[in-house]
C-alpha cells in the first residue's frame, strides 16, 4: 500500500510529458541483491533517470554512484543514502523528523502525558527509521518526561520473528502502555501478538502500514508516508533536469496522521490508492527516441 501510490504520482506526472516509467521491486523488502541487480540492469541499460526507494543505506551507494557516473539522473525517495546530492542526485525524502514529532505528541495525548512505552521495528540499514526513531525520543525527554521508554528492539522483515519479539516484551512489561512500531513488519508482529486477547490494553501507533485497516482495537493510529507526492516530485525533477531547469536538491514532505476518525477522508483515500490505471486509460504510451 505504501508504494502503489507512488506508482500513480510517477506515472501521473510522466506520462503528460510522453515518458515511459519501467516499474519494479524485489519480492520482498529484506532481498537487497535483488534491488542491486535492478539498479544495475538501468546503469547498463538505455534509461534517461532512475527513481529509487533504497531497502539499505550502505548496500544501494556503489549501484547508485556507478548509475550516477554513467549519466542517468537519479532521484533517491523515502529514505536517504549515504551520500550528498548533486552531480546529478537528488533527495526527495519523507520528513522522519516530523514523523517522530507526530508519534510523541500522539502518544502524550493517548497516555495523557504519563506512562510507558516499547518501540518496535529499529533498524539501522534505513537511515529514515533511525531518525523517527531519535524524533522520538528526542521529543518524549524534552517535552514529555513522564513518559518512559522501556523497551527498545531491532527489527527484521520477518513477521514470526517481529512477533516473537512483541510477545518477549509485552511478556518482559506487562504494565505497558503503549508501543510504537516504526515498520509495517513490526506492527504485523505486535497486533499478532495481542491476537484477540482483550485483557492487552496497549495502544500501537504504527509507521508505514500496508494495510489501512483498523480491524483491531489495539490500533489506534497510522503514520503515512506521502509516496504519491515524492513519486510524482522525483519525476518531476527527473524531467526538469533533462529540460535544463534548476531543481531543489532536497525536497521533504511531511507524513500524515491517519486514525478512525479521519481514515475515510478524501484526503486519506488520496493518499493511499492504488488505482492508477485511469491514468493509463488517458494517455497513450510514446515510444521512446
């Protein structure tokens, strides 16, 4: 669900301007040598820019230098690489700082300013995680000391051991509050574990779902990235470059709340379907020169 949208915004904004947009991704999030392999198969290939959401802050550098050197404007989004824009480079990022902001603050209003948490999901190959996860905590000590933190716990991208993990600490702290899970990963694993037991009252404030569904009660809100934004600005920027405009090095939006109240909104449904294929029906594919 998280990425679907940015399928629309790419093919929204490419295809008034007759471009055609080759769309693909692993199978799953933790196969890095796959998403190398794409990056590589447009480094060797006849592509006029490359748009690309990195599983690894260190795996994707040299595949995406090596693409970058050879002449293809590249336009990183979600989460940032390890190295500086320019010569060709850009950061159309998720603003994880507000992300972070947007979690304390919602589990300050949950908990009244007062209680304890776990944070699920740590994962230091994406750098966008380790940022929310530090707004967080950041925004917790300095505004909302009665808020404690007692449990931190890496992540993986897989399910039975992200619930393994969740049932270890909902086990280790039984008077916890609430947690907070900073991938879709970790918030299958934690809503696993509460199942359909009704004497677990902790509230989970989830990062990146890929599903909007509020089924559980456990659930009490979802922080969404706007994919269809950054899909859109990075081939926007892609386009701007080839036409010799100057475009920003660093563009950033802000995620968006999303709880029972406003999830059947026209701006939640915006941000999070799935449906390009109107588009398609619009416009006509051009061959490319």
């Amino acid at each position: 669900m998280m990425w679907e949208p940015e399928h629309g915004g790419a093919l929204a904004t490419a295809l008034p301007f007759g471009a055609r947009v080759y769309w693909n991704a692993p199978t799953r999030e933790d196969d890095i040598q796959s998403q190398i392999a794409l990056v590589e198969r447009v480094a060797a290939g006849d592509y006029q820019g490359l748009v690309l959401a990195p599983d690894h802050a260190l795996a994707l550098i040299t595949p995406v230098r090596r693409a970058v050197s050879r002449g293809i404007p590249t336009a990183i989004i979600g989460s940032p690489l390890a190295i500086p824009p320019g010569g060709g480079l850009w950061y159309i990022l998720n603003d994880e700082q507000t992300g972070g902001r947007i979690a304390a603050q919602r589990v300050a209003a949950i908990l009244h300013g007062q209680g304890s948490i776990a944070i699920l999901g740590i994962d230091p190959d994406i750098s966008g995680i380790m940022t929310r996860a530090r707004s967080l905590a950041q925004v917790l000590a300095e505004h909302y000391p009665k808020i404690r933190i007692v449990a931190n716990q890496m992540g993986s991208f897989n399910v039975p051991h992200e619930q393994q993990v969740a049932e270890e600490t909902l086990k280790d702290n039984p008077d916890l509050d609430a947690v907070v899970t900073l991938t879709a990963t970790a918030t299958h694993g934690i809503l696993s574990a509460i199942g359909s037991n009704a004497s677990i009252h902790v509230r989970v404030i989830a990062f990146d779902p890929d599903s909007m569904s509020f089924d559980s009660p456990n659930l009490d809100c979802v922080i969404l990235q706007n994919t269809q934004k950054m899909g859109a600005e990075a081939v926007r920027t892609i386009l701007a470059h080839l036409q010799g405009q100057p475009v920003p090095s660093i563009t950033q939006f802000e995620p968006v709340l999303v709880t029972r109240e406003n999830a059947n909104t026209e701006e939640v449904h915006r941000l999070t379907s799935m449906d390009w294929r109107p588009a398609l029906m619009q416009w006509k594919w051009s061959v490319r020169q």
